[in-house]
C-alpha cells in the first residue's frame, strides 16, 4: 500500500502518522461532544485525552521494548526511533492507567469518564489500523481466499504474496465496537459499564484476530502470542469492572437517603 502520502523537501508524510494523527483528533472531538451531553466537564476533557495521549505513547513504546528486547539489543538505535515499535495494548493499559492518575489528582469520578474516553479509544484504534494497513505492519497470513490483500512495497509485509487483510478486519471491528459502546452508552445501568463492555469486547475480538496474524516476531508466552496472553487479563479486566459497577451501584441504591 502506499505509505509515503507527499515529501516536502527533507519533510514526508507518512500514511501510518497522518491515521494516528486524525485518529487522536476525532478521538479528541468526539470526546467532547459527549462530555457535553453527558453534562461532563468539558475543559477537563482536553487535559485528559492529552495525558492519556501521552501515558499510551510511553506505555506503547515500553511494552515494545519488553516484547522485542532482542531487536533493540542488535540495534540500540531503535530506542531513539519514535516513530517506530509500538504495542496497542501498551497503549490502552497506559492510558487508562494515566487517566485514572489524572481524575485522582484533579478529583473527577474516574468511572464517568472511563465511560467517556473508552469509545473514543476504540474509535481512535480504527483509524489506527488503517494506517497499519497502508505501512504493511501487523499483516496476516498467507491464504488463498480470494479475500486478501499483496503488498508491492511495504517495509513490513511480505511482498507479492496475498495475505489476509487482518488490519482492515481490526479496522472494521474497531469501528463497529465504537458504535456499540456509543449505543450501550444510553442503556448501561451504572458508570464503568460502557468501559468494561470495552475491555470484554476488545479482548475477544483480539484474542480471535490473533491467530490470523502473520507477523510472527510479536512475541509468544507459551502457545499463546504475547497479545493474546494479555487480551485474557483484558477480558477478566472488563468481567470485574462489570461485577464492580453492580456491586457499587447496589451497595449505593441500599444506603437509607439522608434527611
């Protein structure tokens, strides 16, 4: 696909930077629209995104070193490299970890606005995966289905042979968990839920999607690649904050009202 949008001079455009970069922004934006109608504070919400922007980057970036230590160890280089290695799950742990640092500090109710970054999140991912697609990175495996995709010129990819577009079928599904979480958003029963329909959700969905990935430097902990050993943690992760929020929303309809 093509990576390479334009070059000015010494400046180029990448496909895969320009897709995280409208990912980040729409997640930004849509953030804010429901912030307001959800009668959240809406100048917290830039803050937030931004420091979960941030917490994601540098958690992405870790995780890649731990993963893929023998390829930072035969070349050191690449620790300097920030446009390159990054690991999605990195990302979402730092940023929920960060997020939930930054409504301690600034005493917001962390479980509101988990609710209200997680769609967002996975919006941002489906944008994220389109520029996967056009760097040729987290590609699948060979297949002969006539559902496939050949690289010509990709970095990452094995090229010249019809691979199964497992970035496209991400992007999909990233988008459509994004509509879901919105819709879920106006029948879910307590604050956290929309977030652990997230995790439950996202670790299935990439738990299934792992084992048409091609890519086989990612990474394994047993039989398991690394992703789906943490989609696992992922899926539980989402299950407890699910029983959490029942319980907090029982233990909080059951105290006698003040009077």
């Amino acid at each position: 696909m093509k990576n390479v949008i334009f070059s000015i001079g010494p400046y180029t455009m990448h496909g895969y930077g320009l897709m995280i970069g409208i990912g980040i922004m729409a997640a930004y934006l849509m953030a804010e629209y429901r912030a307001k109608k959800l009668q959240l504070d809406v100048d917290r919400v830039f803050a937030l995104c931004i420091s979960c922007v941030l917490g994601g980057f540098v958690s992405a970036k870790l995780l890649f070193y731990i993963i893929d230590y023998k390829e930072i160890l035969a070349d050191p280089s690449l620790i300097l490299d920030a446009s390159y290695g990054f690991v999605v799950y990195g990302g979402i742990i730092g940023g929920i970890l960060t997020g939930y640092i930054f409504c301690r500090i600034k005493k917001l109710e962390f479980l509101k606005y988990f609710d209200l970054i997680m769609p967002s999140i996975a919006l941002a991912q489906g944008f994220g995966r389109i520029g996967c697609f056009l760097a040729g990175c987290c590609y699948g495996k060979e297949t002969n289905s006539f559902f496939a995709i050949t690289f010509t010129s990709s970095q990452f990819a094995p090229n010249g042979i019809p691979l199964i577009p497992t970035q496209l079928i991400s992007s999909v599904l990233d988008f459509a968990l994004f509509f879901l979480l919105v819709y879920f958003e106006k029948k879910k029963r307590a604050d956290g839920q929309v977030a652990g329909l997230y995790l439950i959700c996202y670790g299935i969905g990439r738990f299934i999607l792992e084992f048409f990935r091609g890519d086989i430097e990612r990474g394994s902990v047993g039989t398991l690649s690394v992703s789906q050993f943490i989609s696992i943690f992922i899926l539980f992760a989402g299950l407890f904050t699910m029983w959490l929020t029942y319980i907090l929303k029982k233990r909080k309809t059951s105290l006698p009202e003040n009077k």
